[in-house]
C-alpha cells in the first residue's frame, strides 16, 4: 500500500495525506495512544487542518481525513463501502 495519496480539495489545491496511520496525520502533541501498527479510528485524532470535499457520487460534504482507508478519495466514506 502506498504511503503517501495526493487528494484534490480544490481546483487549484492538491493535499498530501499519509495512509499508513490516522496518526501520522494528527496534530495533537505528546499524544499518549501512538500506536507502532495502523491506526484507522482515534477518538483524540486532531486534524492539521479542515479539507472538505463533496463527493462525486450523493453530494455529501465529508473531511478528507474520514476518508483514509478509501479506495476512490472522490467519494464519501458511506459510498466508498458501497462500491466495495
């Protein structure tokens, strides 16, 4: 699996996301739950900052970091499980 996706939020702007762990990608600091395997759910996850997209199948507006496990980033969270 790679590491690294590239996820357009915009028409001009391409965000970097790390897909290894939902840590890599949090901003909390000295966070006590880091974990050395893949973490998917986090109740502490804090987000760098807000990137929403909509998505190309229902509409939705979803953050990109809900997202991480995702096949297609174009769709949400709820329409990627259903295309699985």
């Amino acid at each position: 699996m790679q590491e690294m996706t590239r996820v357009k939020v915009g028409e001009h702007l391409i965000v970097n996301v790390n897909r290894r762990s939902l840590c890599d990608n949090c901003a909390v600091e000295s966070c006590v739950a880091v974990q050395s395997g893949r973490v998917l759910e986090c109740k502490r996850f804090k987000a760098p900052f807000i990137a929403l997209v909509k998505c190309k199948s229902c509409g939705h507006m979803f953050d990109i970091f809900s997202n991480l496990n995702a096949l297609d980033y174009e769709l949400c969270p709820v329409c990627g499980e259903l295309q699985r």
